[in-house]
C-alpha cells in the first residue's frame, strides 16, 4: 500500500443547505471572560468603597494585601467554576480550554495568595515597628481563624507545585488527580479566614451576603454537576460493557448497553468520563471520546493502549457495571461556520471525528494519518460511510518512508483544493496537533475555523 490512499465514491444531488450546517454558540469564550474580568473589577470596586484614604508605606502594603486578598478569594471561586463541570459551559467554551483557564487561574491565585501574605505582614511590621518574622508568628497565632488561613495557603502552594508542568509529567494521573481534590480542602479554610478578617467584610453585611453567595452558588453547581448528576444518570441509565472489539494493534472499542442513552443528549464528537466498575478501574474516571453516534440502547468508545487504565479496557468482561459523566465538550458540529469541513485527524483521534463523519451535514474530507496501514482503526466503517455519503477520505501512513507525505500547507491544498473555504476539525496527539495549526493557518484557514480539543484531560 502506498503511503497516501484515497476512497472517494460520488453520488450525485447529495447537498446539504447551509441551514443544516449548525449554529453559532450563544455564549463566546470571549464574552465569559469579559464577565469574569468584570467580576475582578467589582471585587476591586468592594476594596475603594470601603477605603478613604491610603497614607504611608504602611497603608500602601496593606491596602495591596487587601486588593490581592480579595482577588484571591474571587478567583478561587472562577477556578471552582471552570472545573465545576456546568453544561453550558462544557459545551460552549469546550472542556481543553475550561481546563487551561483553569490550569492558568491556579498560577493566579498562588500568586495572589502569596502576594496576599507577604504584603499583609510587611504591611502590619510596618504598622507595629516589629520584625517580620516576630510579625508573622503573631498573625498566625493570635489572631482568629489565621491557623486556617495559613494551612489553606500551604495547601494551594502544594498543589501549585505538584500541577506545575515538570512535575505533573512524572505524576500518575490518579495521584494527581486525588491530591488536586484538596483544593477543597483549602477553600474551605482559606473562606473562613478571608470572612473572619478581611476589613471589607467585617463591616458590610451586604459585602458578605454577596460573598456568602457567591461560594455557595459556585458550591452547588459542583455538587451537582460532578457528584449528583453523575449518580443519578448512571442508576437511572445502567450502563454496562456489553463486548470488547479489537480495532487495530493496540486500539479496542468498547460498546456500553444502558437505558434509553439517547436522553443524555450526547452530540457525535463529544466525550464522557468513564468509571468502569472492576479490579484496578473503580477508582479512577477517565474521559474518552464516542467513536460513534449514540443509540437508544448503546454507546461505544474506542481507546488507544496509552497506560495501565486503558490497557486495562481490553480485559473488560460483558455485564461490567460503569458510572459516567457527562457528556463533555464542544467539539461539535455547532461551532461549524462554512458548509464545508475538513476532518483531520491522526492515531486514536479518529475517534471522535468518525462520529462527526457519519452525521455532520454538508461537504465533508476526511484526512486520517496513521504511523503504518495495519494502525488505521475502523478503516471499513470509515470506507463505508464516504461510499453512503458520497465523500472523500485521504489515508496518509509515514510507512513506507519513501511515500511519506508531510504535514505541510502545500500537502494539505493538494488534497483540499479549496482549503481556506473550510471549518477544519483537529484531533490527534499534541504533537501532530502543532504541527497542524502553523500549516492551517498558512493554507489560509481563518483561526476562528480551526476547532480542535484535547480529549487527554
């Protein structure tokens, strides 16, 4: 086989109107972080009401520990939301990107804490005459509710260091995983703390009603979202393994049975997180992608060997029980603005867009790289569905190495002529994934078509 493969079968009148091409999201990345940054803004507004008049260097740092206190306390209740797993946001916004905000807002509010305390207690060194160490072991022992704080701030420095990127890579996902729930941990002491001490709560009731509020609202979307929802879905749908297929070296589908699991209204390109209910899984939920669209009585995922819990998969026996959640993502034909799209996708990425290829309306291309022919995953389904629709579909493998084609802008306008007239739908590992982006965007595809998320979250 030749490195480069085409299957393309025509029929004609298939057309679709651009009316069936999806919508535009109602709410934009852009416009949640316009409210989140106004949000900030009237948290800073809190601070100038209640403050007349800044003098000596004394007030100057505590009023900058004031400022950083209370943007800390803000931002730690966005970052609660962010993973809070809101379905519109989910949805709209996409989980990778909810993910990055969040990883980027944890550098903030580390930050900001620690600007907190530095600040405060230089500020009231000042203040008292005293040294600062002298003025630290006072602040946290005589005063209320500072051995909570000071614990809660040790907790999110923790956590700031084992997410940091060197030492998340040496990290199983699991260990990670259950160490960040302490986050939980330290919001609730930090809020405490920010309560019992912060000058612009102590005398405004209505400051701290809207604080009260505004944890106790991010409080309730969580455990709605990712504890109750969860649980009610999965008694209510049954889900369970029903049979394991193995789709190419290393890559396995495997196909849920459940209760009408068309009412979760999980859209072809969207994933869930899986608990699967046996020996060495139950403790961990990992997301995977739908590989096709769902059914009334069936879903399927189709997972790449990639560590020990997918490994594990492919030993899964039928009737295993599974908790799930979601569905989760944006990487749905409603962000698609052109009535044609260029699929392109690479290793187990196909997944999701083999279930955006069998639905997605209107002119569709389907690019699947592989790193040899034996590795090319439901290469048959894919072949059947370009012959029902009438479709193209390119297969591209790097062996053997004298065909190898780049991923290149040149590349990619040889086999989509018309390139820059797509939405381009992105999936396969990171590296592919960057490689990708420079070379869509110099084929003259406008960033605001190119949609792509990582599913390893």
């Amino acid at each position: 086989m030749t490195a480069i493969e085409r299957s393309r079968v025509r029929r004609p009148g298939h057309r679709r109107t651009h009316q069936q091409t999806g919508f535009r999201p109602r709410l934009s990345p852009e416009g949640i972080l316009t409210l989140i940054g106004v949000g900030a803004a009237s948290v800073i507004a809190l601070w100038w009401q209640d403050t007349e008049s800044v003098v000596g260097l004394d007030g100057w740092l505590t009023n900058a520990g004031r400022i950083t206190g209370l943007l800390a306390g803000y931002a730690t209740a966005i970052l609660l939301l962010l993973v809070a797993r809101v379905p519109v946001l989910e949805r709209e916004v996409g989980a990778d990107r909810l993910a990055r905000w969040h990883a980027m807002g944890g550098r903030y509010v580390v930050s900001l804490a620690l600007a907190h305390t530095l600040l405060i207690i230089w500020g009231y060194s000042v203040t008292a005459r005293t040294g600062v160490v002298s003025q630290t072991v006072t602040l946290v022992f005589d005063y209320p509710e500072m051995i909570k704080g000071t614990l809660g701030f040790l907790i999110f420095l923790g956590i700031g260091v084992v997410s940091a990127r060197a030492a998340r890579r040496r990290m199983r996902y699991e260990t990670w995983y259950y160490l960040h729930l302490c986050t939980y941990l330290a919001v609730f002491l930090a809020f405490s703390h920010q309560l019992a001490l912060g000058a612009d709560f102590v005398a405004q009731p209505l400051a701290r009603t809207a604080w009260y509020a505004l944890y106790i609202g991010v409080g309730a979307l969580l455990v709605w979202y990712r504890f109750l929802t969860p649980i009610r879905r999965s008694l209510r749908h049954r889900p369970q393994v029903a049979q394991i297929t193995r789709e190419s070296p290393g890559v396995v589908s495997v196909y849920v049975t459940g209760h009408q699991l068309d009412e979760l209204g999980a859209e072809p390109g969207q994933f869930f997180r899986w608990r699967f209910l046996a020996p060495g899984l139950w403790w961990t939920a990992n997301p995977y992608s739908l590989s096709a669209p769902v059914l009334p009585g069936q879903m399927r995922i189709t997972v790449k060997e990639a560590g020990g819990h997918s490994r594990a998969l492919a030993t899964l026996r039928p009737g295993t029980r599974i908790w799930f959640e979601g569905p989760y993502g944006a990487f749905t034909q409603a962000r698609r603005r052109s009535r044609k799209a260029l699929l392109l996708g690479a290793g187990v990425g196909i997944t999701p867009l083999r279930a955006l290829f069998e639905t997605m309306p209107g002119e569709l291309t389907l690019i699947y790289r592989a790193r040899r022919p034996e590795d090319l995953a439901l290469r048959g389904e894919l072949d059947a569905i370009a012959a029902a629709r009438g479709t193209a579909v390119h297969y591209v493998t790097d062996q053997p190495a004298r065909h190898a084609v780049p991923l290149t802008a040149e590349a990619l306008r040889r086999m989509v002529p018309d390139l820059a007239a797509h939405d381009v739908y992105l999936c396969g590992p990171p590296g592919m994934t960057a490689t990708a982006l420079p070379a869509l965007r110099e084929a003259g595809v406008p960033r605001r078509r190119i949609h792509h998320e990582s599913f390893e979250l």
